[in-house]
C-alpha cells in the first residue's frame, strides 16, 4: 500500500509502504505519519517474542496523541517525543512485570520531526533514517544490534531505555527514510540511493519491491520525507 501527500507550504512530498512479509502471519510493523506537524515514525514488533504487532502499534498510537504547542523550538518538541518512548516502554515492560511466566512483548521505535530548520531523530532498536543528500546517503541513525542481528536495546525488553537522539540542520533537495529492517535486509544501501535520486513519484513502492527482489522475507515499511528545492 502506498499513499503519496504533499504538505502545502512547506515543501515536503511524503510517500509511505508497507508489507507484509512472508515469514509472518500478520505485518508487525506499524507507522505514523503527521505531515501536519512534520512528524513521522515506524516501529517493527520483536521477533521471536509474543504480541509485536500490538507492541509497535502502542508506540504510534503514542506518538498520535502529542500536542505541540506553537512556538517550541526543535528541542521542545524533540522532548515531547522522548517521553512518549518512554511511556510506551513502562507500558509495554509493565505488562510483562503483570505477568512474568508470559514472554516480554516489544518493539523498535524510530522518529523524524522536522522543524525550525532542523531535523531531529530519536531512536532504539534497529529501525533506520538514511538521508540523500546531494546525492550521497547518509545513514543517520545507529543501530542497537549485535554482530548477529539480534537486538541489543528494544521498546519493552527493559525498566530503564536509552534514547538515541541526532539533530541535524535540513536542506532544500534533502531526502529521508525511515524503515523497518524488512527494507535493508533485501535491498543495499546503493540500490536505496539510486531509486531516492530518481526523484520521480512511487519511490517507496519501488524501494518495497526492491527489498522484496533482493529476497527480503520480512515485513516492510518506509516513510520518505522529500523537501523540495521550490518549497
């Protein structure tokens, strides 16, 4: 599935993705995307561990219900949403304190927000944000895995969670990407770059199908965040 806005006055031309992969029984992954506050998340559920479909959908039904309040700066705003990874993981680490003979249930979390000249992008697990710019690709964010993929830091999987941040100042031209590991497993950082400077409309849905080319078996889902040099 793939819906494509455009942020009247800001510039910004959103595409999101998402697919199921074939080694699930449902998509565990879930995102949101608020062009109106230019705010944007993915989330993947943990594998191997119960419930990840409901652990990434109550990260996103988080992130829906901040209000910002007009004349925050970048940082303000970036608090805001530290605090809802960190309500979400007392919820989701609280559940499994309710009931410890069950598994934990857990999820990767990974936000952009764009705002008064920057862009600011938070992060645990191993969901990435790549940007293009001029066209080299810039991988962003840090992933908290092992040499063997395994997740070493998780929504849920602990009481206390460390929250990665980065801020950088945007361009005119910049493009991001949040995504899923589904996406990265199957399709290489060049093959990332080339079909984001193609620049033309359907890019996510391109960039699914490349994954999915490159025999990626897990879900998918990608949010790119495009500002326009006419913007």
């Amino acid at each position: 599935m793939v819906i494509k806005k455009k942020k009247t006055g800001t510039g910004l031309e959103i595409e999101t993705a998402t697919r199921q992969g074939t080694r699930h029984s449902q998509n565990e992954d879930n995102h949101v995307s608020k062009p109106e506050h230019a705010m944007f998340a993915v989330s993947d559920g943990m594998g191997g561990h119960r419930d990840g479909h409901l652990a990434s959908r109550a990260f996103v039904e988080e992130l829906q219900v901040i209000e910002f309040v007009d004349g925050e700066g970048v940082n303000e705003r970036l608090q805001r949403i530290e605090a809802a990874f960190h309500r979400v993981n007392d919820r989701l680490y609280g559940s499994y304190l309710e009931n410890p003979d069950a598994d934990i249930s857990g999820c990767t979390g990974l936000t952009l927000i764009i705002h008064d000249g920057y862009a600011g992008c938070q992060w645990v697990g191993d969901s990435r944000l790549y940007l293009l710019r001029q066209g080299h690709l810039f991988l962003v964010s840090e992933d908290h895995s092992d040499d063997l993929g395994r997740l070493t830091r998780a929504l849920g999987s602990h009481e206390e969670i460390l929250v990665d941040r980065r801020v950088i100042e945007f361009s005119k031209g910049d493009c991001f990407v949040l995504c899923t590991d589904g996406l990265f497993k199957g399709a290489s950082e060049t093959t990332i770059a080339d079909a984001l400077a193609d620049g033309s409309a359907g890019v996510a849905d391109r960039l699914v199908a490349h994954a999915v080319e490159g025999g990626s078996s897990d879900d998918v889902t990608l949010i790119t965040v495009r500002l326009n040099d006419n913007g």
